[in-house]
C-alpha cells in the first residue's frame, strides 16, 4: 500500500525502507504518534529528492526555506539562529533533527517554548545584555532621528529594569522564565520566534496532524 499517493511506486518503497525503521524510534521519543512522524517524514524525503534520486538528507539552506515557508518568519537573524540550534551548525539536517524542529513549531508547552525562545534570544550563550536587547530593539523603531533613537534607549532601560531582577546587566534564563509565567505575552519579548496558532493549524492540516487539530484530535 501506498503512504503517498504522489509518489510513485519506487519512491514509496525507497522511503519505508530509508526511514521506516526511523519512525517507531523517533515516535518514543516526541509528542507524535507513529502516523504523524510518518508524515513529517515523508516531508523531509521529498525535500531530500531534491538533493537528487539518492540523497538521504536535507540542507540547512532548506530548513532556512522551511522556517520561512512554515513560520511566515522572515528576519533572517532569528530564522538562522533557530536554524543554527536545530542542525548544530551541520551542513546538513537529520531525520531526528526535522522531527525536533516540528516538534518546536507545533508545541503549546510553555516549558518547551522558553526554553527555545531563551536560546534563540542568548546568541552567544553567555545570558541576554545590553548589546542584544539594543539590537533587537533597533527593529522595532525604524529610523535614525533623535526622537526614534530616544524611543529606542527608553525601551533597552525598560526590558532590563522588568527582566534583570539582579541588576548585573544579564538576564539569566531564570529570571526570564520567572517573568514570562507571570505575564506569558513576553514569551518573545524581542521579537517573533513561533508561528501564530493560525499558521500552526494550517501546519497541522497539512502535514496531517491531527492531533494538533481541534475537531479531530478525538477521532
């Protein structure tokens, strides 16, 4: 029996035998059932085929393409990042590593997702500064006129004086995950990471989810 129906006969039995034995192994390990991961598996292959007939695995540059496509994100500086902490820094993305990154699209846990927004936000790794606070915030008043540039050092003093509760010039991941539970809107507080709750559900419909959509998440 066929898994996709535009596929043909030969692509179908190249993906059960590639990545068949990937799917109960990576399903015990996400929020998927068998069926979903199949599903976003099957995705990953045909991305893969366009790497040619016996390619095994995507690209990074890909998964840009995908972030954007998916996410409707398009500031590169965050589609790299996220990019950058789903593939390692690797040319390449794993069966495993797709799965993860549409695990991280898909999710409502707010555990899950400060852990990621933090990471994308933390650059360096070293807790969010001045310096990083300073150029996102330069994205959210264009311009150059004295006016704007006050706007844009009255915001840096206001995102440090809620979220450094220390005053050290870091926001550690604690003291921003210990405001977000309290005002869950500052869950991106220097700009879009995840997709909108419309544009996961179009997802969801499309790759066959239907866990993640409400009408048939009982069926």
């Amino acid at each position: 029996m066929k898994l996709d129906l535009t596929m043909n006969d030969r692509h179908n039995l190249r993906f059960q035998s590639v990545y068949g034995g990937l799917v109960p192994q990576i399903a015990r390990l996400v929020p998927f059932n068998d069926s979903e991961v199949t599903c976003i598996l099957l995705i990953y292959y045909k991305f893969s085929l366009q790497n040619g007939p016996s390619a095994r695995r995507i690209t990074s540059t890909q998964l840009v393409n995908i972030v954007i496509g998916f996410q409707q994100l398009y500031d590169m500086d965050v589609v790299d990042r996220i990019v950058t902490l789903i593939a390692g820094g690797r040319k390449h993305v794993t069966p495993m590593e797709f799965v993860h990154y549409m695990t991280i699209l898909m999710s409502g846990d707010m555990e899950r997702k400060m852990e990621f927004a933090y990471m994308v936000y933390d650059k360096n790794g070293l807790g969010i500064n001045r310096e990083i606070i300073s150029s996102s915030v330069e994205r959210f008043f264009s311009g150059d006129d004295d006016e704007v540039l006050e706007m844009r050092l009255d915001m840096v003093e206001f995102l440090l004086l809620k979220f450094d509760e220390d005053q050290d010039g870091i926001v550690s991941f604690e003291e921003y995950r210990s405001i977000v539970l309290q005002q869950p809107s500052l869950l991106e507080f220097l700009g879009p990471i995840f997709p909108t709750d419309e544009t996961r559900l179009v997802v969801a419909y499309c790759t066959a989810m239907y866990s993640h959509i409400p009408e048939m998440g009982t069926i």
